[in-house]
C-alpha cells in the first residue's frame, strides 16, 4: 500500500495535533515497513511551518519525504493543483491531519483526522483567521473525506451532530496517547522551578488561551490560598497563546502573581519532571477533543484533577477527581481538600498509572492501519452514494 501521511505540524514546536501525527507515523512505520510512505511536511495552506527540516527525520525502508514547500504560496498552488494525486505519484491513501482538507482526490481514499470544533463552539476562544480556516477544513471534510479518524468518542459524537449527513460507518475512533516512551524516566528540573520542592507545586499544563480556562484556575487557585490552602505554588507550563495578553495582569489583581511560576514552552525532559513531582495536575480546560495533558500526567502517576466535560472523562476515567470547569468555588474546595488528605492524593496516583496504561500508540496505530486497508478495499465514498 502508498501512504500518504500529512507531517505539517510535527516540527519542533509542535503540539496536541502534531504530538498525534508524529506518533502514529513513527508506529506505523515499525508495525508496517512493507508499506511504501510518502509524508508531506508541508499539506495545503492553511498551517505551514517555514522550520520543518530540510531532511526527512522519520527512516523507513521505503519512506518517502516531500514535497517540501518553501512558502505558503507555493504550497497554496501546488496543493489546489488538479493534478496534485499524480504529483504526488497516486498513493493508494491521503491522510490529512492539520484541519486542511483537500477536495479534488479522484483516486486516492482521502483520511481525515477530526480533533474537535471548539473554536465553533465559542467564539471568543480563538482568532477570527483560526476560526474560519479551521471551519473550512472541516467542511471540506464532510463534503470529501471517505473516512474520518475522530480523537474520541465526544469528537465523532460532534462530528456527527454538525454533519449527520455523514456516515457513521465511515467514522472511527482512534485515540491519541502520550508521546513518552519511558514511563520510568526522571526528567529534568526547570530552572524555572529552582527552589520549589518536589511534591510541593500545583501544576497546569497547557497553552495559556482562553479555552485552556487558566483565568478561572487562578481564581480557584486564589481562593484555595485564601481558605488557607498550603501555600504551594501554581506552575503553569506551556508558551503563550492568543487572547491572553491581559493575563499577568489578571495575576496582579488577584495578588498571586507571587505564588504563580509561567515557565513558558518546556522540553520533554523537563516536562516529564514536572508531571512526576507535581502535588497534582489541574486540567479546568472548557472544550477538548482529547486532553493528552491529563494522559501523560497519569502516565508519571500524577493525582489529577480535571474538567467533567467533552471528551476528558473518557481519557481520566475514574481515576481522577472531575469538576466543572466554570467551578472555581469547586475547584478551590476540591484543592483543599486534596492538599490535606495525602491517602486520598495517593490513591489518585496509583488509579492514574493504571487508567494511563490503557492508552497505546502500537495498538491505535494497529487501528488506523486496518482502517487503511478498509478504506482501500472500499468504494469512494461519493462513489459509495
């Protein structure tokens, strides 16, 4: 089988979406190195990153690496092009996993990896380029994809309500794990974090953006303080995103900028460590397709406490404490509450270990890979109707 596989957003700033597509490539490539890959570091022109390696980083016997483009308007003409499937030497599969969706595959069974619709949901949570280019793709979708690859069963369940047109038999989900191998691994301490305990930190991971929902964890966070809550610091780790210029400020008026550490984008080493010495790991997001921070917390047995809503029960299960993300009264009870029963904090870690055990990389990449072979061994969805 040729398989072409969208790599856009595996570079090396790189988040939740390309943390999937990274993983999956790197699994398939060990599962099934009889295949022929063609991965393209550069996929429509909606995302495009102008670092992506010059060099292919993924090896296999017979992987291919191109086309790079050198600029979004190239990768604009070159990807809208009637004669793109011939360009790329007609593979047997397309799979796009950066929310662009071509529509002009005659042949080659179009994938389409569905993450979620939150900036549709609320407006105020993205930018108005984000938004519309997000929305495009996944419209596009519905109208060309012959599969849809959703990242939970909340996703495909919001795939499905906006376009029920779509067939349900021709939605699977495969869902997405941690991007660390070695569970045992210690990490290594941010300099940020240079004179705080390890144990002795509440930790949020994530970009700082309005869905992520940080305003309100530091308002539970003050109020937690103001109850007389250990005074252990909220680390925040993660770069910063859009509509959040005032956030620092927002940390001054609650009087916690003090006890507030932003260690701004980390490395894996340093996230690992983090995960691992956190008392335990806060995750208020709103709206999520997934929520990995929460699996990979686990992962390092983090005690957790996470949002009730969207596809995050289903990656916490019950091995963490679930509140509403709009609660911060909750969610400051719920802190104090955990910061004075270590029983309670330590059997939260030892169900999280367990609960990160059912998530693999080899056994969605086994999942994906069958979905391949049913999509090839099956009409054109349009073709289908």
């Amino acid at each position: 089988m040729h398989i072409g596989f969208d790599i856009s957003q595996t570079g090396s700033g790189k988040a939740g979406c390309g943390y999937f597509a990274h993983a999956l490539i790197k699994a398939m490539l060990e599962l099934a190195p009889e295949h022929r890959y063609s991965l393209f570091p550069s996929f429509g022109d909606f995302y495009f990153d102008a670092l992506m390696p010059i060099r292919n980083p993924y090896s296999g016997r017979d992987t291919h690496y191109g086309p790079r483009q050198l600029s979004r308007e190239t990768a604009r003409k070159y990807w809208t092009g009637d004669d793109v499937e011939t360009a790329l030497g007609n593979p047997d599969v397309v799979h796009a996993n950066n929310f662009w969706c071509p529509t002009q595959l005659a042949s080659s069974r179009l994938i389409y990896t569905f993450y979620d619709m939150g900036f549709a949901v609320e407006p105020s949570w993205t930018t108005e380029a984000n938004r519309v280019g997000c929305f495009d793709g996944v419209f596009r979708s519905a109208m060309a994809a012959d599969w849809v690859v959703a990242i939970s069963e909340a996703s495909k369940a919001y795939y499905l309500n906006v376009f029920p047109h779509f067939p349900e038999d021709r939605i699977r989900v495969i869902y997405p794990c941690s991007r660390f191998a070695d569970s045992s691994a210690e990490g290594k301490r941010p300099k940020a974090l240079d004179g705080v305990s390890a144990g002795g930190y509440w930790l949020n991971v994530g970009t700082i953006e309005p869905r992520k929902n940080q305003r309100r964890l530091a308002e539970a966070y003050a109020r937690y303080l103001a109850l007389g809550g250990a005074p252990m610091p909220l680390v925040l780790a993660g770069g910063k995103g859009w509509l959040m210029e005032d956030f620092q400020r927002h940390l001054s008026e609650l009087e916690i900028d003090a006890q507030v550490v932003m260690t701004g984008y980390v490395s894996d080493d340093e996230l690992i460590w983090l995960y691992r010495n956190c008392y335990a790991n806060l995750y208020p997001s709103l709206f999520e397709g997934f929520g990995l921070p929460v699996l990979e917390g686990m992962q390092f047995g983090a005690a957790t406490l996470a949002s009730n809503t969207t596809s995050i029960p289903e990656v916490a299960g019950d091995a963490a404490i679930l509140l509403a993300p709009e609660d911060t009264e909750g969610w400051a009870q719920a802190m104090l509450r955990l910061a004075g029963n270590r029983l309670e904090h330590d059997q939260l870690s030892a169900a999280a270990l367990k609960q990160a055990g059912r998530f693999d990389w080899k056994r969605s990449a086994e999942t994906l890979l069958q979905l391949y072979e049913e999509a090839l061994a099956s009409p054109k969805r349009r073709m289908a109707t």
